[in-house]
C-alpha cells in the first residue's frame, strides 16, 4: 500500500465526534488542518479512507493522533505502519540506505535486515513494534504463498 491509498482502520465517525466536541464545523476544521473542506467532508464520509497526509493534519488539528482516529486492530505490516506514518518507501530507502526495491522486499517479508534498529528509526518507531510489524508481514507473505500453492484435489483435465 502506498502512503496515498489510504490509512487502515480510519474511523470517520472517530473524527467526527471529535470536530463535533470543538463545535467545529468541516469547514473551521479544514482550516486548522491546513486542507480543504471537501477533503475534510470526505474523511468524514461513509467510506472516508484519507490519506496519511490528510490524517495526520486532521489529528493534529484536533490535538489528536493518528493513532486515536485510526485504532490499531491486530499487529500492523510494515508497509501499513509505514503508511500510518506518512512516510514513502523512498524515505525510508534514503534513511536506510538501500534501494526501494529492498524496502519492498523488506516489507513483503521476503528479506530480513541486519541493523533492524535503523529500520525501527526510519520508520518511527521502536524496534519492539517495528519488529514485529516485519513478522506480520512475513506471516502475510506465507498465507498467500500457501493459498497459491494448494495442492490440487486429485482431478485431472
């Protein structure tokens, strides 16, 4: 997921409740939140998934967190946690210090690291969490590696 597809488990009615309890209208929020008020309508929305951009303005607006208005359900990926944060797979290259195609690879839980604690820095994060952001995502990559090799039922064509 790229940091412009939206952040996981975003609760409109989160943010909402909050502008409400400022007596803010979308409008005053989008404002404070440096966006527009269409944007803030639409975070807002029935099926309102903004971007980490726009939900880390909303958050701050709000003297919030991303955290608060996007509730973490179960161990987040990496590339979730990554985008959570805001950062691109390009950043993180830069800080790291390898190609974005390693950051992919990292992320998809195909390559270990060395220097996991650089990896943590980079993504903001201790080296706790982003350790184990990287087993969930490698425990992802071995579900779909077994949902595509099943074995077939025995039929031939």
């Amino acid at each position: 997921m790229s940091p412009s597809s939206g952040v996981p488990q975003f609760r409109a009615d989160l943010l909402r409740m909050k502008r409400e309890a400022r007596g803010w209208s979308c409008e005053q929020l989008a404002v404070v939140a440096g966006i527009t008020p269409a944007t803030a309508r639409k975070a807002e929305g029935k099926n309102g998934r903004p971007s980490p951009r726009v939900v880390k303005a909303l958050a701050a607006a709000l003297d919030s967190s991303v955290d608060e208005l996007a509730p973490v359900e179960g161990p987040l990926s990496l590339r979730e946690l990554r985008a959570r944060r805001g950062v691109t797979q390009r950043e993180v290259a830069a800080s790291v210090g390898v190609s974005t195609g390693m950051v992919s690879k990292v992320e998809r839980g195909k390559h270990g690291v060395k220097h996991p604690e650089k990896w943590a820095a980079a993504y903001g994060v201790s080296r706790k969490r982003w350790a184990e952001a990287w087993e969930a995502g490698r425990e992802s990559q071995r579900q779909r590696i077994r949902t595509r090799s099943r074995p077939d039922d025995g039929r031939t064509q």
